[in-house]
C-alpha cells in the first residue's frame, strides 16, 4: 500500500463507537471512504451520520461478527458500494468477567464467538478482496492477550487466542503482500462493558490515538511491517 490514502477502502467492525469509531473518524480525515457495521442498523447509521453526510465516503452496515454468513453479505456490501477493499479491522468485541465458578457457558460463547471467530469469520470474508488489493488486515487485540489476570479466563482466552491468530495469519499472508498487524491497546476511554467515558478517563488512551495508530500503520513504508504492537497509558501504575 502506498503512503497516500486518498480513495482507499476501510472496512471497521464495531465502528459505531469506541476505538472502532475513532480509527473510521482518523480514516475519513485520511481521505478514505468507510465502511462501518454495528450489530444494529440503527447504531452503525447513527454514527455514520456522526462522521459524514457523504455516502460515496461513509456506509453503515448491520452485521454479527459472529456469523460468517452476515460478515460475508457485509463485506460484499462494502465491495460493491466502493467498488474494491483495502483494510480490514476487526475491532468489535465484547467483555465477560467472571471467576471460573461464576462464569457461564452463554458468556463464555459470547465472548469466543465475537472476539475471535468473529475475526476469523471478518478476515475469511474478505480475504480474496485483500488479495487482490495487497491490503491490510489489523487486528484490535488487548494486553489482556499476554496478561491474564483473576476474573479474566474468558476474555483473556479470547484475546490470548487473538494475538495468536494474527501472528499466524501474517505469515500466511505475506506471501500476498498482505500486511497483518495486531494492536493490543491497555486502559481506552470507550463504552465498552457498559462503561460511560467521562472526564476521569482523561489519563487513558483515547480512540483517536487508536486511529491515529492505524493510519500510521498504513502510510508506513511497504518493506516494513510491525506486527504487534503495545500501546499504553503514559501515568505510570496504569
């Protein structure tokens, strides 16, 4: 992928709020057109209007990561409003913390299906597109992915599982001249598990930061390629 940006496609998994907002908010002032999909039509429109009032730049799509059949029909969606597909971020995800004795079984699927067969679910159904782009494939991971920590046996196996699927998959692809990078990001001032953003989240990376991230990762030179990268708050302790 060459360093101008201007008219390449995005498709964000997730993308109607949090990092997955960020990183599409990032790209469109890149000068990339987007593809954002939320597990509701209403959600992804709602931010899709938020970012542009430009449909040739911005397409909100409902999709379930968790279902190949619905990330398929999504990405196809996304081929044929823009015509191709140059990056691939799979960002949605979900948290269940429990003990393992408090746990259940419809939290533990939950929380495998959307954060990782859910990527593979979004990086099998746009694969033969990438390929024919030389695209890029990031991952959004967590440093739950290398630290386990007590109440964490389901996100940390999903996350865990993740990195090791990225890692993995970056070797299958580069013989295409896919990039694969996974970014494992600490503490984020997102919505995520019902949390509200608020003032006190200033010490904590932002989303934007995120999107920055990536549109760094794509403007990098070709011959280079981070493959995972940790990304923390600057307050020490955190």
């Amino acid at each position: 992928m060459n360093n101008d940006l201007t008219g390449k496609v995005a498709y964000i998994t997730g993308g109607s709020k949090g990092i997955g907002y960020g990183i599409a908010k990032t790209l469109l002032d890149k000068g990339m057109k987007v593809a954002i999909t939320s597990r509701t039509l209403e959600a992804a429109q709602k931010a899709a209007a938020s970012l542009s009032n430009d449909p040739s730049k911005i397409l909100a799509i409902e999709s379930e990561v968790s279902s190949m059949k619905s990330e398929a029909k999504a990405v196809q969606a996304t081929i044929a409003h823009f015509g191709q597909l140059d990056v691939l971020v799979a960002n949605a995800g979900v948290g269940h913390f429990a003990s393992i004795e408090n746990i259940t079984e419809q939290e533990w699927k939950d929380t495998i299906d959307t954060n990782l067969t859910g990527v593979f679910n979004s990086v099998k159904a746009g694969l033969a597109a990438l390929k024919q782009s030389k695209g890029y494939i990031i991952t959004i991971a967590s440093l739950a992915g290398t630290n386990f920590f007590e109440n964490g046996s389901a996100y940390n196996a999903s996350k865990f599982g993740l990195v090791g699927f990225s890692q993995a998959i970056m070797l299958d692809l580069r013989k295409y001249g896919i990039k694969v990078t996974t970014i494992m990001p600490g503490s984020v001032a997102t919505y995520f598990n019902n949390h509200v953003p608020a003032a006190t989240d200033a010490w904590k990376i932002q989303p934007e930061d995120i999107g920055q991230m990536v549109a760094d990762l794509l403007q990098m030179n070709p011959r280079t390629l981070p493959s995972k990268i940790e990304v923390r708050p600057t307050i020490p302790g955190k």
